[in-house]
C-alpha cells in the first residue's frame, strides 16, 4: 500500500490525523487509511491500483453502489449548466416533491447540505415552535456534531447530560436529556420530571451509529404517544434509514409518523446534502413565512439536487425486499462462519445492513454495543481487509450493502471470512 501510505504521509501534514473526518484515520482498527481513486458499484479501486468489495459504500448514500450510470449522467448534465445558482431552480422543486411523496411525516421540506445542519435546525425548530429547550436524545444515537447533541453519559449517570468534547461548553448541554435507547419506560420517566420542558424527542428510528439496533416492537408507537400526550415533537433522524429502509424510510416501514424528519445520505446520491421536514403548520414557521431562521449558499444546489432526482427514481423501481432477503441470508451466513471459530459473536440486521458485534449478549442498547470486543473486530477488520474487502473502520457501524452487490461479491465475502483466524 505504498501510494496511500505516502499519500497519508502528506495528508498528515496538512489535515488533523490526515483526514477530513476522524473515523477515515482507521484509529480503532490500527490501520492506515487507503486512499480511493475510483468506485464501481459495488468494487473500490485504491491508489494502490487494488481492488476492494465495498462494504461502507460512503458511510450509507451509495444505495446504488458507485457511480450508477443514470446518477453520473444527471450530475454531468446538471454541471454543464453550472454548478451553482443561489437562486430557486426546477430540480429543487422535483426533488421536494418525490421526498414529499414518498414520506408520510414530510408536508413540506427544506434542503440543506449535511444531515448535521438538517438535525441541528430541526432542533431549533422544534425549540421555536413549541417554546421549550429541553429535548431527549437516546445514548449511543448520533445527530451529527451539532454542539447540543454532543453529550455523552458517563456509566450510572445514564440520565445526566455532559459535553462529550471539549469545546462544547456545558450550558449547551444542560437541556439534553439522555436515555437508554429502546427504554420507553425510561422516557416516559423523564416526561414525567420534566414534561412541560421537553421541546422534543429526536431518535433514529434504527439506530445505525452504534451497530444496527432495530427499534424493538411498540417502541416507537411509544413514543410517538407519549410526545402527543405532553404537546412535545417527535423527529425522526432518518439521515440514514431514508430510502434505504424502506422507499418511504423508517417511518413508512414501522407506520408511525414522526412530526419532523431529517434525511442526508441517499437523497443526495452521494453529492453533500441534507434536508429537515415535517408538517406544514410548523415548517411555516421558518424563514421567510415564519420567523425561525436558517439560510445556506448551497442549500438546493442544482447539481446535487440532480443527482438526488436520478437517485431515486432508480429506488421507486428498486427491489426492497429482495435485497433485503439476500443480505439476511448473507448476515446469517458470515455470522456462523465467525461463530464457528469459537468467538463470542452475534449480528443484527435490517433491509441493506447489518452490524457483527463481538459479544454474546443481543445487542438492543448502547451499553450491549459498548461492551463489544474491539480488539476483535481489529484482528477481524485486518484479515478481511487484507483479502479485499473494505468494511468499517469502527466495529460499532453498521455494514451497508447496495443493490450494486452480486452474489460473487459475497461468496468472495464469505470466502475470506473463512480464512480469518482469531
Ligand atoms: N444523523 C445520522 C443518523 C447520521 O448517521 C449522520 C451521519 N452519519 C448524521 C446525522 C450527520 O450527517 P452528516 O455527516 O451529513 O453531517
């Protein structure tokens, strides 16, 4: 790997840890980056000139695998015309209305350029609408870096907010009110305490960021019910379950209809984007008809807004279920063969991806995540890898599969599983 070692070499220079993002510096993996030069639905090429099965496909927007035919033509049609108005444009109407279309919980939306900004100005919507400041985030569930959801807990303070980084300063803090996730009994709790405080209640509704935990049943429904009794919102986080859960997201797959959404990802296929939406009568109250503010130079920016338009037309005629079927089957498959070798493993998984937790207990929280063997997941990260398969560089992400992964892709997944040795 010596052209990304050299090319990492340089980044370090000129970047903190190389990288633009901290997980892509492959820390808890003990491992150096590759660099990618090219992705081919499912298959990346590296610097190196080596090939890999990709099973991160860009941290979830790539549903489609890379560089689908129909997505690079849009984004070069839309380019040749510019690359940006800062002025309304059709494609940003068309996208508007096909996420509309597709979300029971979307009246109206609007387009920013990250799911941070979309989570983050979600929150202060729902802050102005309802005149509250507190809100309740699930441990273990990542909003982006927005400053207020950046608390973590500390064990037995589950339910006492701290900055989770430095430069977050506590004030920002005091008003998230943390709870296990999956733990009605726990909200309602804090509902009770504090009820006539709490602005909302903002969950993914599959958690995605530590291993895939699927809501467990009536969770949801739960509260949704105990947001409707208390006057507070629900926002679902679907920045990574939009699309890819199902066409119409979580909330169109478990039926219960949050009153904001938050989307990124696959709604940009794979170009820098982020949305928020919900019912009409609080989103009027954004600037300009309301006067809860939020701008952005390239929020709706054509290109993206293109590529986003090509992206899910592919999805309306794409097969859910079936690819569903295939990566359970393929999940269950890998997880024996891991389990085969005598180490404490078990899997979750739902619609496109899965998560192997090196541990023995099911896994429904974030303290079940956290207890995962991570110098396991090292050995395990290490081995695939070496036999060209890309997986995420942090044991507690869920693996993402596109429609672009063909059987060959995973028998030759399979295949090196059974070559790893603990
Ligand atoms: N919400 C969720 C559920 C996410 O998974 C992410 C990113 N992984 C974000 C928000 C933040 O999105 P972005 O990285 O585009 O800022």
């Amino acid at each position: 790997m010596e052209r990304s070692s050299e090319l990492y070499a340089r980044a370090k220079e000129l970047m903190p840890g190389g990288v633009n993002s901290p997980i892509r510096a492959c820390l808890s993996v003990e491992c150096e980056p590759l660099f990618i030069k090219k992705g081919d639905g499912a298959v990346l090429t590296t610097e190196d000139g080596r090939t890999y099965i990709d099973f991160v496909e860009g941290w979830g927007p790539m549903l489609l695998g890379h560089a689908h035919p129909d997505v690079t033509k849009a984004i070069q049609e839309s380019a040749a015309n510019s690359s940006c108005f800062g002025a309304p444009c059709l494609a940003e109407v068309e996208l508007a209305e096909m996420i509309v279309d597709a979300m029971p919980g979307v009246d109206m939306l609007r387009m920013v350029s990250s799911g941070t900004e979309a989570t983050m100005t979600a929150l202060r919507l729902a802050r102005g609408y309802t005149g509250r400041s507190k809100f309740i985030k699930f441990i273990g569930n990542y909003h982006g870096h927005g400053d207020p959801f950046l608390a973590a807990a500390g064990s037995g303070f589950a339910d006492l907010a701290i900055p989770g980084t430095p430069g977050v300063p506590s004030g920002t803090v005091q008003d998230t009110l943390l709870v296990p996730y999956n733990d009605i009994e726990a909200v309602r709790k804090q509902f009770e305490a504090n009820g006539d405080e709490i602005s909302c209640v903002i969950v993914e509704p599959m958690a995605g960021n530590m291993g895939v935990i699927p809501p467990a049943e009536g969770f949801l429904q739960g509260l949704r019910d105990v947001c409707d009794q208390y006057g507070a919102l629900l926002i679902f986080d679907e920045v990574i379950t939009g699309f890819r859960l199902s066409y119409g997201g979580a909330q169109k797959r478990f039926g219960v209809t949050p009153d904001l959404t938050t989307l990124g990802k696959i709604i940009g296929g794979g170009m820098p984007v982020g949305a928020y939406g919900g019912k009409r009568e609080i989103m009027d109250c954004v600037a300009p008809t309301g006067n809860i503010f939020q701008a952005g130079t390239n929020s709706g920016n054509p290109v993206v807004m293109a590529a986003g338009i090509a992206t899910l037309k592919v999805l309306q005629n794409a097969d859910y279920d079936a690819l569903e079927a295939r990566v359970a089957a393929f999940a269950k498959e890998l997880h024996a063969i891991i389990a085969s070798k005598g180490v404490d493993v078990t899997y979750n998984t739902i619609a496109s991806m899965f998560t192997l937790f090196f541990t023995n207990e099911k896994v429904t929280h974030f303290e079940h995540a956290k207890a995962c063997n991570a110098k396991m997941y090292a050995s395990y990260y290490q081995q695939m890898r070496a036999q060209g398969i890309y997986l995420a560089s942090l044991g507690l992400e869920a693996a993402m599969v596109s429609f672009a992964h063909t059987d060959e892709h995973f028998e030759k997944a399979l295949a090196a599983a059974r070559n790893v040795k603990f």
